[in-house]
C-alpha cells in the first residue's frame, strides 16, 4: 500500500544485558522504551528531500534520493544515509518532507540514532509501497549508520526499536538474525527498570568502537573462528591470545553465556530479582576486560547496587551514556538519588533518571 503522507514513530531502546555481542555474531536482549522519534513526513513530486528536526532547528537540510555518502554531514546524514540505503538494496524510493521531533535524549546511550533511522526508514517503506518487513528495515537502517553515517554499529539498537513489543524483550541471535520476544514484566513482581543518564560526555565513541570491534576480529582470527560467537572460554589462552585480546574475547563469551542464562531465567518465570548477579558481572565484565566504562558508569553502578539495585549495569556502548538497575518499585526514587548525591559528591554533572518499560517498536500513528 503506498501513501501520501503520515507520521511514523520509532522508539530507543535499553539494553538489558548483551553488549558489545552484536557484532560478533552473538545474543542480545533489548527492550523499546517509551522515548520515541516521531517524523511527519509527505511524498515530494521530485527528487529532493527535504528533512528537518525539532532538536536541530537551525539546520535544515536538502539533499536528493541518489546521495552518495559524503553529500550529506551532521544529523542529516542518519535520513540521508536511510535513501541511501534503500537505494542501495534497489528499491526506488521518492522525495519527501520530512520533520523530526525526539524524545530520546541524544547521546545517552538510548540510541536517538537508530530511533531517527528506523523512523525514516519505516516512512520510506510506506511511502514508496515497499511493505519491507521490519527485519528488513533494521538491517536497511544499519548500513545507513555503518556506510553512510560511518558508524560501525552492529546491528541490535535497530532491531530493538524495529522489534520492541509492550512488556517483552528482543532476544535476538545476531548470527541467524531470528529474533524472539520473551516476557518482561516487571511491574508484576514489585521491580522497576531504572535508567539514570549520567551524562558523562560521549569522548572518541567512534574510534573506541572502531578498535573494538577490531581487537574481536582479530581475536577471533588468532583462535580460527568465525567469529567470537564460536570460542568457548577454554579456548582463551596466553599461548593462543595476547593479553588485551584475550581480555577482549573473554568479555563476549562470558556475556553471550550471560545472555542465554538470562532469557532462560525469564521464560522459567523466575523472580527478576535472579538476573541481578549477571547484570552485576556484565558490568564488571565492560569495566574490566572490554574497557568501555568512564567513572561515572562505575560510579553509578556501584551506587545503584549499594543503594539496594537488585543489579545494574552500564547500557549502550559505553564511554559515557546511562546505566540501568534492577530495583524494588518503591526504592526507584532512592536509589535515583543516592546516585545523583553521589555525583555531585564528586563534582560529576547532575545525572537525570527514568523508569523504563518495555514498548512498542516502530508503528505509523493512525491519522
Ligand atoms: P545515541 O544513538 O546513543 O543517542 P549517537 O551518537 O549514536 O548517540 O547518535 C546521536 C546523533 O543522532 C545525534 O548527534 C544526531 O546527529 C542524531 N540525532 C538523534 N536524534 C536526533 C533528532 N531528534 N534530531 C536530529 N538529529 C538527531
Ligand atoms: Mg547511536
């Protein structure tokens, strides 16, 4: 079905435990949170496109739907990089007017990346009639990020906001791309999901994230593996690695097999409150071997659980961003502020918090 004009949403997204997995071709499982990105957007007769944002008022951007990477920098480049890809799997795709508005704070770990792209990217499906499934439209929305924008994300953040259902988790095997839902309610057992931002600055994300994602390649060459996924811990020795890549590789087999307890735990119906312990070793698992924490991910982790989090952990891709904790409801507030007394304590920027619940993934909002 084609049409006209609409408005799309596509939420962000939380982590609750899986990180730095994606792209080695292992588990993760994400929630959709409530935060979304909304775009209006109409067909254009011609090839322009013309795309604007709430959050970036004094840049709007024009550009046409045969960009090629490098035409289109800054915010823009995320929309851009969607026609891009969706030119690139062959699809024809018209010009459009496009307007932004966000929810999801930039840069917090809660992916306004792949909110912004999975948004354009369902809009384009349904303005050019393509009625891409939402699989499709995910891995569409990372090659924008990864070729057009130059990120090289793997691809959970846009399955999460593509896939994300109302009080479910996104399992989802990154090898055979099979994602599964599993239940997540936490309100039933007394528990909230608090995020708290701690908006420690994103610093080198990029390159950081880059050289990872090398050191597990590489890892992972050294071991003859396809790919991290396939080592097993008794495999990551001295002889076979060196003392960063195997501190690299144990971090990805350790969480993958955290992972997998996890949503084992969660379709048992056990009490939530079982999973705290893995979320604890994730993060000392990210501090310790993957090195992708900064003090104020520590710092509120650490103040999370001694305030009474069940368990908590960094979320994202670290170096800056926000942390999540497993806490009993009417602790949120609590905890909340230990954390934000803490931060001041050490001259840290005010963190801000909120609960999350799992929601809905990208729909087009009836007009
Ligand atoms: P994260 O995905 O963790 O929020 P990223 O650095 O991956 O952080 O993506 C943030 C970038 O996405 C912003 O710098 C901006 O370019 C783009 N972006 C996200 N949301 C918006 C928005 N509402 N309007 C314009 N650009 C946005
Ligand atoms: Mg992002």
């Amino acid at each position: 079905m084609t049409t006209d004009s609409g408005s799309w949403v596509a939420p962000g997204r939380v982590n609750l435990i899986g990180e730095h997995t994606d792209y080695n071709d292992g588990f993760v499982l994400p929630l959709a949170i409530p935060l979304q990105a909304t775009a209006r957007v109409s067909r254009r007769d011609d090839r322009t496109v013309r795309a604007r944002s709430r959050q970036r008022r004094a840049e709007r951007r024009e550009f046409t739907v045969d960009t090629e990477p490098g035409d289109v920098t800054g915010w823009a480049s995320y929309v851009a990089g969607v026609f891009w890809a969706f030119r690139q799997a062959g699809h024809q795709v018209p010009g459009a007017d496009i307007a932004v508005n966000s929810t999801v704070p930039g840069g917090a770990g809660l992916s306004s990346s792949a909110a912004l792209e999975c948004v354009v990217a369902l809009a384009l499906s349904d303005l050019a009639g393509l009625d891409l499934a939402p699989d499709e439209l995910a891995r569409l929305a990372q090659r924008a990020e990864n070729d057009y924008v130059g990120m090289p994300c793997g691809v959970m953040d846009q399955m999460a906001s593509m896939r994300g259902a109302e009080g479910q988790l996104v399992f989802l095997d990154t090898r055979s791309g099979h994602t599964e839902h599993v239940p997540f309610d936490l309100a039933a057992a007394g528990l909230a999901l608090l995020v708290v931002d701690t908006r420690a600055p994103h610093r080198l994300v990029k390159g950081e994230y880059a050289e990872r994602r090398a050191d597990c390649e590489q890892a992972a060459k050294l071991l003859g593996v396809p790919a991290l996924r396939d080592a097993e811990l008794g495999d990551l020795t001295p002889d076979r690695l060196p003392d960063r890549l195997l501190r690299r590789a144990r971090h990805v087999v350790t969480e993958n097999a955290r992972v997998l307890r996890v949503v084992e735990q969660l379709r048992a119906g056990t009490d939530p409150r079982a999973i705290g312990p893995e979320l604890n070793a994730s993060h000392d698992s990210l501090r310790e071997d993957f090195e992708v924490t900064v003090p104020e991910l520590d710092v509120a982790v650490a103040t999370a659980v001694d305030a009474g989090a069940h368990g908590a952990r960094m979320t994202g891709g670290g170096f800056g961003g926000s942390i999540i904790a497993l806490v009993d409801d009417h602790a949120v507030e609590a905890v909340a502020a230990a954390v934000a007394a803490e931060f001041d304590r050490r001259g840290f920027t005010a963190p801000r918090h909120f609960t999350a619940t799992a929601a809905r993934g990208a729909h087009r909002l009836a007009t």
